[in-house]
C-alpha cells in the first residue's frame, strides 16, 4: 500500500484531533485509515474494527505510522465518540468536490435517513442522517446530523454549505422546500428542483391551481414541454407523463428565480389494481421535460442506490452507536466505504465487494483507489 493510494489520508490531515496531547498513543490518520479500510471490508462494531486491524498490520506498517501498533477497539471508540462530525464532514465533502470537479457530477439529491437502532431525541426518535448523493456517478458527497430537538429541517442548509453547488441540479423531497432553502441554493451557484406537497400549502395550491387552467385551456398561452414513458416487468405497467410549464405566473412571493413548475403523473396497472398519482415541483432550471422527469426520477436513486445498501450491506438499521459523535461518524464512514465500493472494479454485490477486499489486499488497495483515479484523470 503506497502512498499515492492514500490520498484519504491527505484529505484529512487538517482534521483536528479531539484528544490531549499526552494521551495520542496513536496517529489521528492511522486511526481514521485502519477504521474505513476495515468497514469497507467487513467490519460492522469497533471489536471487529480492532481485530481487522490486527489481522491486516503487516500491509497496514506499510504505509502508516503505527508507533505503538494497533489501537484497541475502546481508542477508535473513544476517537469517534470525540470526533467532530462537522469538521469530520467538511474534509470528506472536500474530497468529494476534488472528485466532482474531474468527473463533471451534476445531480445532488438531498435526503435523510434514520438510523433505527440508536436512539436520540430527533424528530424520528433514534439517529438520522442526512445526506448529499451523486445520482449518476453513485458518490456520496456529505452527510450531517439531525441535531437533537430538530428535524432535517435544520441540517439540510448545514449540509448544503458544505458542498460546492456551482453547477449542481439540487433536488429535495417536500420536507427541503423552503425558501431560505431554495434562496441558500442559488446563492451557490446551484439550481434547485423541490419536491411541492402540503407542507407548503399556498404553493401546492397555486401550482395545481395552474396546471388546471392550462389543461382546460388546452395550454393556450402558456409555455410548456410535455414527456411520456411506458415501462413493463415484473407483472405490472408503469406509464409516467412529464408535463412543464415554465415562467409560470400567480405563485406565492419568496421563491427564488423559478423557472417552471413540474407535474408528473404516474399510473401503474398490475396485480388487479390500478393506481394514478401526481406530484408537483418546482424548479430554478428551464430543462425540457424529459430532462426534468428524469432528475426527479433519479432523485430516488438514493433510496436504492444508498439508503439500501447502508441497511442490506452494512446493516445501519442494527448499529447501536450512540456515545458522542460516535454514531454519525461511524455513519460517515460507512456512506465513504459505500462510495469507494460502488466506485470499485467488477460486477459482483456491495457485500460481495466488502469480502473480497476483506480477503484479497490488492482488490482493497483498487477499493481505496476508486476515487483517486478520477481525481488524476
């Protein structure tokens, strides 16, 4: 393992160090290197961390420090416990944008995700993250947490403040449509697509209030750009229908530079039953429809495309973490070891992925290379 494959390492060298000088038996970078490696590979408690770090230290001596060897599975505790997760955050999403930046990311869904099995007083009662994902490239890009006596309200504009948006399509569920949201987005440099329901209900109102004028007008007067779909598998029928009208007039005061307004409607035909549902957005981006559908659409790629994986692969649902930052750094570790991973060489299944690095310590030296290739390229 050398040292160009530990650019990692490098991202989180101005990271502070939450410990006391007379007590840092150990490298922060070591400690923060041998913990992803291990929950890239397998390991799902600070036990298994420790005894991966034991089995793996003759490849680990090889490009770390290891002044008094291994840390025990109560130093990366105590370590994480401590850590600040924003500050541990920010140098992550730093990374990320160094990635952005030679691959060219545009779509960024924002979405949260609770993590059932460690308690803590949020509006969902345990754990919940929130997170920045690359819907084409499968990256994440950042995470917070749901501060205590709060909702995801509160971390999303922590978590878009950390993120370099210049260039970015930001798309939120209704919980993120908000105008100091969409204000925070443009500020930025980014374009904002907002999911419209009714939390916000003089939008709602307004939005479907104009899509049924248009649609008895025939659209007479109005600017629009329609796109349709038809999909069949699995023993059902999916057609959806994009329709866009854009500059669009009579909406509440307070959204910043709205380009158009979104309807999608999706009908599905299987099983006996047959079930027609429309949702509303809006959006500062003047895209055709087809281009919008699809952005919306692939807003929901983080629920396969990570939050799945999280509970499938590395099983978060069952993590009981909760000391300190413990829990939330322990998960931005675990949304790192997913990206690497899905960013890694072959075909075979995130789990497949995690036992082969385990096992094979060129494929995890490819893991760990993943991201950097796309930094060099």
């Amino acid at each position: 393992m050398s040292e160009p494959q530990l650019s990692l390492a490098r991202a989180f060298a101005d990271l502070p160090d939450p410990r006391v000088e007379r007590t840092k038996k150990h490298a922060l970078a070591d400690i923060l290197v041998i913990a992803l490696c291990a929950v890239v590979c397998g390991a799902d408690s600070w036990e298994d961390i420790e005894d991966f770090g034991r089995a793996k230290e003759a490849l680990f001596r090889r490009c770390l420090a290891l002044p008094n060897g291994i840390p025990s599975h109560d130093t990366f505790y105590r370590v994480f416990a401590a850590l600040d997760p924003v500050r541990f955050g920010a140098c992550f999403a730093r990374w990320m944008a160094g990635v952005c930046a030679a691959t060219g990311l545009r779509p960024i869904a924002i979405d949260g995700k609770a993590v059932r099995g460690t308690p803590g007083a949020t509006a969902s009662g345990c754990l919940h993250l929130v997170s920045a994902w690359a819907t084409e490239n499968h990256l994440v890009l950042g995470q917070r947490a749901v501060a205590e006596g709060s909702n995801e309200i509160t971390a999303i504009p922590e978590l878009l403040r950390a993120l370099d948006l210049e260039g970015a399509l930001v798309t939120i569920d209704a919980v993120g449509c908000q105008t100091e949201v969409a204000e925070q987005i443009r500020e930025q440099d980014g374009d904002y697509l907002l999911a419209v329901k009714g939390n916000q209900p003089g939008l709602h109102d307004a939005i479907l209030a104009l899509f049924e004028r248009a649609l008895d007008g025939d659209f007479a007067g109005y600017r629009h750009d329609a796109w349709a779909t038809e999909e069949d598998g699995h023993g059902r029928h999916e057609g959806r229908h994009v329709t866009v009208l854009y500059d669009p007039p009579g909406l509440p005061d307070g959204w910043p530079d709205v380009a158009a307004v979104v309807m999608v409607t999706r009908e599905r035909q299987g099983g006996g039953q047959h079930t027609c549902e429309a949702g509303y957005y809006l959006t500062s981006l003047a895209g055709t429809a087809a281009e919008l559908g699809k952005l919306v659409r692939g807003h929901w790629g983080i629920e396969n495309g990570l939050h799945w994986v999280l509970d499938m692969a590395f099983r978060e649902d069952a993590c009981r973490t909760r000391a300190g930052h413990a829990g939330a750094n322990l998960g931005l570790l675990r949304r790192i070891a997913a990206s690497l991973l899905k960013q890694a060489p072959g075909k075979r299944s995130i789990r497949g992925k995690r036992l082969r690095a385990g096992w094979d310590d060129e494929f995890l030296l490819q893991v760990l290379q993943g991201l950097d290739e796309n930094l060099d390229a």
